[in-house]
C-alpha cells in the first residue's frame, strides 16, 4: 500500500495530464479531422504518386546546376557558421568568461536561433537580393544559433580538474585553452559539426523556394507547374545525397574518434 | 642557495569571517618531503593551492626563494603570476591528466608556461623538452606508453604520469595534494617513494598532503600536523606520539 502511494503522480501532474487529453479531443474536434477526410485524402495521394513516376530525367542541367548550388551554399554556410561559432561557443561559456562576456555572446547566438532559416531567407533576399548569397548568409545565422550554443554548453560540461592541473603549470590563457578545452570538446564538437553540415543540406534545399538559391526554386517552380514527374526526381537526388553524407559524416567522426 | 618556501600568516576566508587557514606559519628548506596531515576539510588543500595560487588568499605571504630568484606568490599577478607558477610542480589526488591527450602531450602540458600558442597548438616544443619528457617517463617507468591516451591508463600510471608532469616544469617546488588517497597500498608506497626521490634528485622541497599516518611516517623527513586551521604538530614521525595524533584529529577510539 505504501509502496503504490510512493508512485502516485501529484495533483499537479494529474490535472495537467487530464487537461492536455481534454485540449487533444477538443483540437480534433474543431480541425474536423474525421475518418472520412482522411480516406477522401487517400484517393488524391495515390492520384499524386502516380503522376510523379515514372521520374522526369530529361531536365538533367537544371537539376544539376540547382542541386551542386545548393550542395555549394551548405558547405559555404557550414564552414563561416563553424568560424564565427568557435570564438562566440568559448565567449559563451560561463565557466571560462566573465560574466557580461557571456551575456554578449549568449545573446548573439539566441538572436541567430530565434528565427527559423526560411524567415532569415526571406529577410536576406529583401536585403542583398535574390540568389545564393542570400541563401548562404541565411544558413550562416542558422548555423551560428545552433553550433554556438551548444558548443558554449559543451565547453560548460568539461572537467574543471583536467583545466585546473594545466593553469597550475603556469599556462597562458591561450595555451590552457588548447591543451586544457580544445581536446576536451573536440569529438563534440565535430558531431555539432557534421549534424549542422547535414542539416544545412536539408536546409539549403528549401531556402530556395523564397528565392534564396539552390534546388528549392526549381522544386518550388515545378509543383506550380504541376510538374509531378520532375517533383519526384528532384526529391529522389536529395534523399541519396542526404544518404550519402550521412555515410560521409560517420567515416568523419570516426577519424576524430567521435 | 637552496630551495626554499616561507609562508607566514597566511589566511583563507571562502566566506568573510569564517576562515579555514586561521595564520599558517610554515618554513620549508632545501630537499626533503614533508607530509601534511590532518582531518578532511581542515585546509590542507587549500593550503597547497594558496601556494600556488590556483586559490587566492586572504592575508599573509607565500614566499619562493632558489636560484631563480625571490618571488612572494601573494603579491604577483597576470604574467608574473604565470611564470611564478611555472616554478611550482603540483600533482593532484584524482591525478587531473587531459584525458584524451596522450601520455606525452600530458607531460608537454609541464611546458606551457614556456610556449606560445601557436607552437602550442602545432606541439613544437623543444628538443630539450621531449628529450626530458621521454628520460622522465623512463624514471617512471612508462617509456612504453608514450602514445597511449591518458584514459587508457590504470590509477597508478596515471599518477606517475602526473609526477612526470609536475617534473617537466623543472621546479623549484613539488606540491603533491593527496596523491595516494586514490590508489591501493602498494601503488601508494611506489608513488611516495617516487615523489621522494625526485624530490632529493631535483633538490627541491616536496609538500605533500597525505591522509595515511603510516605512510608518512615511512617516507616523510617531516611531519606537519593541521587541525582546525591551523598547524598544531611540526616534527619528524618519532615525536608523532598518539597524544599527538588525537590532538590532530580528535577522539581516540580510531587509534586502538
């Protein structure tokens, strides 16, 4: 009998539970969410694959010149977001900096994950205008709100012992933070890396759609075309590069020791 | 000259009005390894890292004295502070190696205080340093181990890595803060009486902070006792009589 009252939820977590349960019911109710719409939606989603095969391989040069610009704005973004992040990832960290330092930096990098990367295009686009510069400066931003802050959280995380033993030798700040931080956050830092040159390929994908360079102007042309068939090529390539570098990112991380 | 360390008066308050080093007098000359002993949370780490100065200290002065001149680590900061610390070699209880560099950057890290980052970052130290950094893990008696990471190292070679460490800045001065209370018995006889003998072949003073009453008998030239803040025995292990020792650290069914 005790054992049951030791598990009991609170008041707190039973009523909170009931009341997102009730929310859940209501929101169904009022999206008209039915049985019904969903087989309705069935029947145009199987009119919709079978328009998209067999895939359109005839457009072969826009399909190329979009995807290796796309490929190229993920790789550009990827490598300054990494840059700038280091430096701002170190300020960030409040075990290593004074604490206005932080504050500054942390605040840098919140502004640049405030915002989601297709609004950032969007605002680029208005700025510099249409093309691939405003794509990459976009996934610039992105990749600074993402690898920023968690690499100031990894830097957070090391062990004060290990930095400790390197300032007793009588290290410069610069040394201790190569012999003491560096290797400590290293493999974390690679991960946060690869995962952002990932997410940048799926991103730089999309940002074309505003007008941001890449693949996504095609692919946004081609669904106002109802041109299904090109569509599903245009989907297809993304998916294998995706596949591929994922493969690519894990030999990566085994090099590092990740 | 030889080496020498004078401490006088030297106070810690964490909080205001609450210190845990109440004035510590404490004089230590030329070679010999001097154990510290007293009950847990009576000061004695902090001691140790007021010399050095990974702690700062309220009052009083810490005075390093050899060939390399006369510095009060009280009284030095930023550039001065570093390179007074590189004169101190210190070892820690948990050992405190950078876990995922190799037993060789370990020891390098000895070298720090006397490169700048770029070479750093490149490891171009010295062919005197790593001429050094491989004759100490002979002494060691890790020479085979010099790739290893330091994770992949047992408790008792890691410690000697960290003597090693300590070696390579050639100091004036070994703090060793509970070196053994990590170890078994055997491997804690082996590290004490390592830290012994560099100690006599550097011919610098060792401090070591020992919890272990026999072990410092069997291997310290002299034995400082702390208690409350303050050094309450100042003698050889002879003089550590069990009046002595309840006097340090209270009650006396432990000593039966």
């Amino acid at each position: 009998m005790k054992t049951t009252m030791a598990f009991r939820a609170s008041a707190t977590t039973r009523w909170l539970s009931m009341g997102l349960a009730a929310y859940v019911l209501f929101a169904l109710s009022r999206l008209e969410f039915s049985w019904g719409r969903f087989v309705a939606g069935l029947a145009h989603g199987a009119q919709l694959i079978s328009r998209m095969f067999p895939p359109d391989m005839a457009k072969g040069d826009i399909l190329w010149t979009g995807m290796t610009e796309s490929l190229q704005m993920a790789l550009l973004a990827s490598l300054l977001g990494i840059l700038i992040s280091l430096p701002l990832g170190l300020l960030g960290a409040r075990n290593l900096m004074p604490q206005p330092v932080t504050w500054l930096a942390r605040g840098v990098v919140a502004v640049c994950r405030s915002l989601h990367p297709v609004i950032v295009a969007i605002l680029f686009v208005k700025a510099v205008g249409f093309g691939a510069l405003a794509g990459i400066l976009a996934l610039t931003v992105g990749s600074i709100g993402f690898v920023g802050k968690l690499f100031a959280e990894a830097v957070e995380e090391i062990s004060a012992k290990q930095v400790e033993a390197v300032r007793a030798s009588g290290a410069s700040f610069a040394n201790l933070i190569i012999f003491g931080v560096v290797p400590q956050v290293l493999a974390r830092f690679v991960g946060l890396c690869t995962y952002q040159l990932d997410s940048n390929l799926r991103n730089s994908t999309m940002v074309g759609i505003v007008g941001a360079g890449g693949i996504g102007g095609a692919l946004f042309s081609a669904f106002q075309r109802f041109d299904y068939a090109f569509v599903c090529t245009i989907l297809l390539t993304i998916i294998v590069i995706i596949v591929l570098t994922e493969l690519l990112t894990e030999r990566v991380k085994k090099v590092f020791n990740v | 000259m030889a080496h020498a360390l004078e401490i006088t008066g030297l106070v810690k308050e964490y909080t205001s009005g609450q210190p845990v080093l109440k004035g510590i007098d404490l004089s230590v000359t030329g070679a010999g390894l001097t154990a510290i002993i007293g009950p847990s949370g009576t000061g004695k780490s902090t001691l140790l890292r007021c010399i050095n100065r990974l702690i700062d200290p309220t009052q009083g002065s810490v005075v390093l004295r050899s060939n390399n001149g006369s510095v009060d680590m009280c009284l030095v900061r930023g550039r001065a502070l570093r390179e007074s610390r590189r004169r101190i070699g210190m070892v820690f209880q948990e050992y405190n190696l950078v876990e995922r560099l190799t037993v060789m950057e370990n020891l390098l890290t000895g070298r720090l205080g006397y490169v700048g980052a770029w070479a750093a970052w490149r490891r171009r130290f010295t062919p005197r340093d790593f001429e050094r950094a491989f004759g100490l893990l002979a002494t060691v008696g890790l020479a085979d181990f010099v790739d290893q990471r330091a994770d992949a190292l047992s408790g008792g070679q890691r410690q000697r890595v960290g003597i090693a460490r300590a070696l390579m800045q050639e100091p004036d001065l070994l703090l060793a803060d509970e070196p053994t209370s990590s170890l078994d018995p055997k491997t804690s006889a082996e590290i004490m009486a390592l830290l012994r003998e560099q100690g006599r072949a550097a011919q610098v003073p060792v401090l070591v902070n020992i919890h272990d009453v026999a072990l410092a008998r069997r291997y310290a030239d002299r034995i400082v006792g702390m208690s409350g803040g303050k050094i309450v025995y100042d003698g050889d292990g002879e003089g550590l009589s069990d009046t002595m020792l309840k006097n340090i650290y209270g009650g006396q069914t432990w000593l039966s």
